[in-house]
C-alpha cells in the first residue's frame, strides 16, 4: 500500500495544493488514493461500485451513499494527517462527482474471464475437461458472490441419489440431467441444448432446481419469463447469469411468439439488452435453459423442426415418494449432503466438457430422441400426418368433421400426443383434405335427419 501511495503522490502530487494563500484538493490524487484504501471497483455495464467486503476476496455491493460516506471520512482523516482545515477544503457535491468519475475511470472492474470457474466457500473452481483444481480467491476473478457450501471431492449425497433413482428410473436419463445441469456451473453452454423436464405436481421438479440454483447462486441464475421476452427491458435481467429457468410454465408457452428468442438466447447469437436509464449491451446468448412443465407443452416450430429437434432435451419425471413426506424435502437435503449435492453438479460439470470435447454435445439415446421427435414432429404435424397416413380415396365413401376428429383424437392418445384443439383442427382441414386427397366439404345429410359437413371419396385406413 506505501508503494502504490508513493507512486500516486509521485505522478499527482500532494493531495492538497495552496493556492493564493488557500488550500484545495488536487482531485486525481485524492481520488486515486481513494479508490485504493476503500478497494474500490466500478461496475459499468450495472453502473454499480462493488467493494472488497472480507477475506473471502468477493465483491460486494456498495450504494453511492456508502462510497461518499467512506469519502468525507477519508478526505477528513487526509487533511488531519496534512495539518488541514477541512472546513477550508470546501468539500462540496461538485468536488465529490469529481473525485469519484475519477474513481470510476481508475478503478474497473476485473475482466478476468470466468468460463469454467465457479467460486465456493473455500476457494475458486477451475473445470478441465481432465481434472477440478480449487484455486486460491483472488479479487482478479471478479466474482460478485459465492457458493456457500465448501467444495470436497470426497464428498458423497445418499439420498439425493435415491431421490433422483426414483424420478428418473433411467440410467441415462439421469447422465444427461447430471451433465446439464452440472454445466452451468462452467460457465457458456456451447451445445445449444434446452434442457426440458416434465411431470406431474409432486413428482420432484421444484425440489430438484430449488437444490441446483441453491448452489449455483442468484448471481448466475436468470428468471425467465417466456410471455415477456420479447418486452423491452425483460433481458437485461440475464447479464450475469450462466442459466435460465422457467418453471411450471403453461402447455402454449412454447407456442408464443416470444417463445422465438428461446433459439437466441441459446444459439450463441449476440443480443442487445437494454437497462432502464442505463443504455444498451451487449449479451452472448449461449445461456444453460431449464423449462419445468407439469403438462404436455406444445411447440410452434413455424417449419423450423430440424431445430427444435437439435434443441431440445425432454426428461419425464416420475411421481416422488420422497418429496411428498416433507413440503421442505430440498432444505433437509442441502442441510445434511450440501456438500455431496455441489460435488455431484462439480462432476456433472466435468463430464459435461468431457462430452462437448468429444462429441460437441450432450449425447442422447433412442427413447430421448423419440420424446422430442414426438412433441416437436409429431404434436406440431400431428393432424397432417393423420390426414396424410390415416385417410384414403374411396369411391362414394365419405367421413364427416366428428368422425375425423374422434379418430384422430385416438390416434393421438396412441402416439402420446396432444391432440389439436377441435377448433384448429375444423380451421385446418378443409386445405390438408383438398391438398392431400383433393376432397371438398359439403354438407350430407345424416342417419338422424340432420345434416353434418363432410368429405367424399374418402375413408379410414390402418398403417
């Protein structure tokens, strides 16, 4: 600290100049002097100073008022040192604004980079796609919070394990959970995976992401909200985080119009953000994307399949025993294996490199793949493949709109699909009909009397 003051008074001078018989502050020294006894680091994009609260060497928050208070009791301790009046020093707000956009300029924030470093109670985490080292805290990581619990690789979690067994009976399916949500400790997702998770109420999806977010921190988790991506200010919110959750989401939000930057904010394109008072940024859209659903979700691909088939990870949950005997199943495992849970995500996360290394993404099995082929394929096309599979030319045959929808409403509960809404399918039929089997709706009269719209020439067949 003498060094770098010697260095300051060097190259500003004293921090207090006469002139004209009348002493006043040279500003640079003042605030340079400053900015290194209170450690001080100026956010810009959050417009924000942070401070060197503890040993632990994290940034935390410090609000303007803070930093002028800090100020005038530096200031007033400087002049007692130098013999000056600090009356005549005329500290006013125009001299504080001064000496802190000094602050600002001298002290920026550290850009050290943060992919695949993660800080924990007892230090800083480095991935490798061969082995985790924990590194030494340094106030170059930039690292505003940290994981509470200390990192140990000799760590084990019992019952969480039994708990994810029993959600997730599949081996593999538990693979790909482990390495997704694991990744998001390291950092940018480069496989442009949406990680999807369905089930009932109670069948553990809230316990599970209250255990990961609770360990990866508010810092590098965002809120995502999918009706209001497309609002003004919605993705300034995701700055600093590694992964996006959205939980419980209605079956129609992948069918909004919104539901479209799901592809940015997960494909690696570089997006605007823009903060209230605060101008506009630049943000990397390669976010960890986690959607819980209670429902069967359905997704406008807008001819865009091939996409979504790329995206998306689907895991179905399975009811959880575990979970229904305590409301507060998630704070009793963190309070007895918190730091088996951060060991198995820190695994999770170094297998997750490992993979992208080898094979570019998260690999998937067969019975994974049809999950999204049906959801994205099939429930988006479901009433096209119908008519196009399922329906015939037959000579002086015919079937009504009710007779097309109960069997295609059959054919959809075979296939696990959510059928379309009878008033899309009455919308749509008239052109899949005409284009597919050249067959006209006309009303015909009926075993009852009445009358019913149908179409000629066509039947029912089995594939």
């Amino acid at each position: 600290m003498a060094a770098n003051t010697r260095d300051v008074l060097r190259r500003y001078g004293r921090p207090f100049i006469l002139n004209k018989g009348k002493y006043c502050l040279n500003v640079p020294c003042v605030a340079h002097l400053f900015g290194r006894k209170a450690k001080l680091y100026w956010e810009p994009l959050e417009s924000q100073f942070y401070h060197v609260a503890n040993t632990s060497f994290i940034l935390e928050t410090a609000t303007i008022e803070a930093v002028i208070t800090l100020l005038r009791d530096f200031v007033a301790a400087l002049a007692a040192r130098e013999k000056v009046s600090l009356a005549s020093l005329n500290l006013t707000d125009s001299a504080i604004r001064a000496i802190l956009s000094v602050v600002k300029s001298a002290s920026t924030f550290p850009s050290y980079p943060h992919q695949n470093l993660f800080p924990v109670a007892n230090g800083v985490i480095r991935f490798g796609v061969r082995k985790v080292r924990l590194l030494k805290s340094r106030v170059e990581h930039g690292f505003t919070h940290q994981c509470p619990v200390k990192y140990n690789s000799e760590a084990k979690c019992p019952k969480f394990q039994k708990f994810l067994e029993e959600v997730l009976p599949n081996s593999d399916d538990r693979r790909v959970l482990k390495l997704y949500l694991g990744g998001a400790f390291t950092g940018l997702n480069p496989t442009r995976r949406i990680l999807l998770i369905r089930g009932l109420g109670g069948s553990g999806k809230t316990t599970l992401m209250r255990l990961q977010e609770s360990l990866l921190g508010r810092r590098f988790t965002g809120d995502l909200r999918i009706d209001s991506l497309s609002s003004r200010f919605e993705k300034s919110f995701f700055m600093s985080a590694r992964q996006l959750s959205a939980k419980d989401v209605p079956a129609d939000s992948l069918q909004r119009r919104s539901a479209k930057a799901l592809k940015h904010l997960s494909g690696g394109d570089v997006t605007q953000a823009e903060q209230k008072f605060k101008g506009k940024v630049d943000i990397h859209g390669s976010f960890f994307i986690v959607i819980t659903s209670n429902g069967e979700l359905r997704v406008s691909c807008e001819n865009d399949e091939g996409a979504w088939l790329d995206r998306l990870l689907i895991l179905d949950f399975q009811k959880a025993q575990l979970c229904k005997r305590s409301a507060n199943y998630a704070d009793q495992l963190l309070a007895t294996e918190s730091e088996g849970i951060l060991n198995f995500f820190i695994e999770g996360g170094q297998e997750f490199l490992r993979e992208v290394a080898k094979h570019g993404t998260i690999r998937t099995n067969p019975d994974q793949v049809r999950r999204a082929f049906n959801l994205i394929v099939l429930a988006s096309k479901s009433l096209d493949i119908f008519v196009a599979l399922h329906v015939a030319k037959a000579p002086s045959e015919a079937l009504s709109n009710d007779m097309i929808i109960r069997k295609y409403v059959e054919f959809c509960r075979c296939n696990d699909v959510t059928p379309a809404s009878s008033h899309v399918v009455y919308a749509r039929l008239p052109d899949l009909m005409l284009h597919i089997h050249d067959s006209t709706q006309s009303t015909r009269m009926n075993e009852g009397g009445g009358s019913n719209k149908a179409y000629a020439d066509v039947t029912f067949i089995d594939v």
